[in-house]
C-alpha cells in the first residue's frame, strides 16, 4: 500500500514504472505527452511538464485499461489492428419481404466511354456549389476502391443516361479518364428517375464516430493523432450512441467537437481538458461531451498557467460538480442552444477557477 509521494523520473519518450517499496505497480513502457495522466489501481501517476511522474495512494481506483484486461501499451490504442475482423452476413434480425419479388432484368457490369455518357436534366440534379466541392475532393483523392461503379441506363443514339454518378465521373474526367465502371440497367425514363431518388434517397448516413473509426484504420494522420490524445487522456470514443446511464467513463461520442478542439487548440490543451473530466471526482462518466469538452478547452487556451498547473489544476477541478453545473444551465429551459450552453458553461469554469486557483498559480510539485 502507498504511504507517501514518491516521485518518479520520466523522459519525454517514455517511462518504466517499477514496485517500489510497498507500492503496488504495474511495470509498463508508455510513451506519454507532458501533460499524460496515467492511472492504476493502487497509484496514480501525474506527469509534469519536465517529465516528473508523482505516484500517491488511489486504492479503490480500477483504471479505464485495467477494466479492459490490463495495462496496454499505448501504441495499441493509437495504431488501428493490422489483423482485420470480418463477420458473416446474416438476415436473422429482419423479417421476410411481404411484397411482390419483380426485381427487373439483371444489370450488367461493363466500363463505357465516358462520351457516350448523358445526364437527363428532368429528373438528374444540377452540379451546385456543394456538389462542384465534392467533385474537386473526389478527383483530388481519387483511387479507383473509392470509385463505385456509375448506374447508367441505354438510351436512344447509342448514349446512357446516368442514374447515379455524376458527380464521380465528372472528377475521373478531370483526371484524364475516358472510361469508367458502369452498371447497365434496363429502365425507362420513369423508372431511371425512380431509381435516382430511391438511390439518393435511401442513403444509410454514417456517423461521425463511424468516419473516425474507419480513417482510424486507413491509418489517417489526423485520426491517428486524436487517437493519441485519447489514450493520453483515458477517453474512448465510441462507435455508436449509447444511453447517458450506460456509458462508462472515458467513454464519448463527442468526435467531432474532439476533432474541432484539437485542431483550435492543439494536442496539450486537449489533453489536459479531457483529463480535468476523466481524472476528477469519479470519472464523471457520460459528461465527456462537447459542451464540457469545447468550454473547457476555451478557458485552458485562455489562461495557459492554469493548464500548466498540472495536479494542481486537477485537485481543483475534483471540486467541480459537472452535472450541478449542467443543471443550472439548463434549468426552467425546454431547449437550449448549443453555443449559448457552452458559452455558460465556459463561464461558470472560468469563475470556478478563478476563485480556486486565482490568475497566477504556480504548479504543484
């Protein structure tokens, strides 16, 4: 059991934490950030600025890792799997189509010329200013596995009219292609427009944790380095939305105001906002959301001495009762807008700190 402080030397690249005396640890190699906080059950390890680790008692803390089965490298949560995970398809979960099976002739795959291609302006869409955006993106990216195949329908002179697919063969013209990949479906004017809508219609939207996770595996720069900011800070991001009562701590699927706060803020001011949530109190389970995360990195940014007061700044911020904060905002209110909620927020954590640490602190040894 830990009786007193020890401190522990750390390099800016890693640190091998050992037993030492009657301190229970966990010997590991992690890399950690200067402003990384590393829990474990019997210890919590709190890095400075200079690379100092300060170990002190934390019995019943069962770190975010250890739930997991163990103390991780962090290269683990960084680095997507090299071994992928694949899954059967099954239909066990839906019932059986009532309606009528006439799915019309079998399409057929062929590439075709790009001039002998058409688009029918009574049902197709005009290339707006969103859509002239996504070609520029496509044909700036473009990869034929990200090149689904064009559904054209033959129509008279020899010509197809596109279904679907304006906007990607417009970016391989661009490129200099004169073919693409094409579904040929037998359709009359009616059905074409049928299928454009249905097409366009019936679109699955994907969730911005879904995109992370997906550029998380493509190796992606900047998903890698918001990866890295997550294990510094024990936050998990989930793949799907979950109820506020199951979500366990760390736990969010706030991506995309991680992903605004970094690129605003950077890596260290981050870091040390996720942490004023997940080092604190109890974890504060299912308040890692943006309208704590995006305030918090405002007044961080704001007033850098109070970011860089390292435990200091964390003993503090166990004081701050995130769900009677929230509460008071949104009191006698049936909607409130997100901006106005952070800015409030933003506030109430400036005054907090403001009374607890003043404009000048000097960080905790």
């Amino acid at each position: 059991m830990l009786v007193r402080s020890t401190l522990v030397r750390a390099s800016a690249i890693g640190a091998d934490i050992f037993a030492l005396g009657e301190i229970s640890c966990v010997a590991a190699s992690l890399r950690i950030g200067c402003h990384g906080r590393l829990r474990f059950r019997f210890m919590t390890c709190d890095s400075g600025i200079h690379g100092s680790l300060r170990c002190r008692n934390e019995i019943d803390d069962c770190s975010w890792r250890e739930r997991r089965g163990g103390i991780q490298r962090e290269e683990s949560l960084t680095q997507p799997m090299e071994d992928a995970m694949f899954v059967a398809l099954s239909t066990r979960r839906f019932a059986s189509p009532s309606s009528e099976f006439s799915p019309g002739p079998a399409p057929i795959l062929n590439w075709v010329s790009i001039e002998k291609l058409v688009v029918d302006v009574t049902y197709q869409r005009e290339i707006g200013r969103r859509g002239a955006a996504n070609v520029t993106q496509i044909a700036e990216n473009f990869d034929w596995s990200k090149f689904a195949p064009v559904i054209v329908a033959p129509v008279e002179g020899g010509f197809f009219a596109i279904v679907d697919g304006q906007h990607r063969t417009t970016a391989a013209m661009l490129r200099g292609q004169e073919q693409v990949p094409c579904q040929i479906v037998q359709a009359d004017r009616a059905q074409q427009a049928a299928a454009y809508a249905a097409v366009n219609g019936n679109v699955t939207k994907t969730t911005a944790q879904q995109l992370y996770h997906a550029k998380l595996a493509a190796k992606d720069e900047e998903a890698l380095a918001l990866a890295e900011v997550c294990a510094a800070a024990g936050v998990e991001i989930l793949r799907k939305n979950l109820v506020r009562a199951a979500i366990q701590r760390g736990q969010t699927y706030s991506v995309t105001s991680l992903i605004r706060c970094f690129n605003k803020y950077g890596r260290n001011t981050l870091i040390t906002a996720l942490q004023c949530i997940t080092e604190t109190a109890d974890g504060n389970p299912g308040f890692v959301r943006g309208t704590f995360i995006e305030p918090l990195c405002e007044v961080l940014h704001e007033a850098p001495q109070w970011r860089d007061a390292g435990e200091a700044l964390l003993r503090a911020m166990d004081k701050f009762k995130f769900a009677d904060a929230w509460g008071e905002i949104a009191a006698g209110r049936d909607q409130i807008f997100p901006a106005t909620a952070k800015k409030m927020m933003a506030d109430k954590i400036r005054k907090f700190l403001l009374r607890r640490l003043g404009s000048s602190v000097t960080k905790a040894a």
